[in-house]
C-alpha cells in the first residue's frame, strides 16, 4: 500500500520540522509549506491526501487557504485538520464551515494528533 501523503502548513519552522520528523516516523509522506499561498500551491500541484492547516499565517491564512482549497474541483476532496492556537468557539465553528475534518489545539499531543490523523486518513 502506497504511503499516504501530508501536507502540513505552518508558519513556525519549528513546528514545520517537528511534524515532518514525526510523521515520517509513523511512515507517512511529508510536505511542508510556510505559508497559505506556498501551501495551496503544493496542494493543487501534488497529490495530497490530508492537510495540516495552521490558521495564523502570513501571505493567506489557514481559513482563506481552506476556502480555496474546498471551491476548487482538483482539491475538494482533500481531508483538513486544522492545527491552531486560535481556541475560540468562532474559530472553531468557521474550520467547520469551511470543511475541515476536524480542529486540533496547539499545544498538542502528538499521540492525540496522530489519532485524528489516522481516522481521517482511512476513513
């Protein structure tokens, strides 16, 4: 079975380099990008099968990001965990609206978002 491929965006190379060693570990494919534009250019050009979206971003934020990535016919039906800071209820409500799979809190638990992130991808 091919390795499934994870698009994380994120604006803190920190966070960028945690998740991708991580996540390679757990033997999925990774590719990062630093902001909303260099991300939803990586997610149209490759093939992507979940995005980690962070909401605070320069250039074009998680929520703008989210909202292209769902209008367009190639990205529709790419799954999206958003992964904020951002803890009010009108944040929340919004990745909803706009088609995320589910909302994850930072700081997280990398044992939790892996859960999350295994039920979105087989699912």
């Amino acid at each position: 079975m091919p390795k499934k491929t994870i698009l994380v965006v994120d604006n803190k190379p920190d966070i960028l380099e945690f998740l991708q060693k991580r996540l390679e570990s757990q033997d999925y494919q990774v590719i990062t990008a630093s902001d909303g534009v260099e991300g939803l250019k990586k997610a149209i050009s490759q093939e992507i099968d979940l995005v980690l979206l962070d909401i605070a971003m320069p250039k074009k934020d998680g929520f703008a990001m989210l909202k292209e990535l769902k209008s367009q016919e190639a990205t529709k039906d790419i799954q999206v965990i958003i992964v904020s800071a951002k803890r009010e209820t009108k944040s929340i409500l919004e990745g909803q609206n706009l088609g995320s799979f589910d909302y994850f809190l930072k700081p997280f638990n990398f044992e939790e978002l892996i859960k999350h992130i295994k039920r979105c991808v087989w699912s």
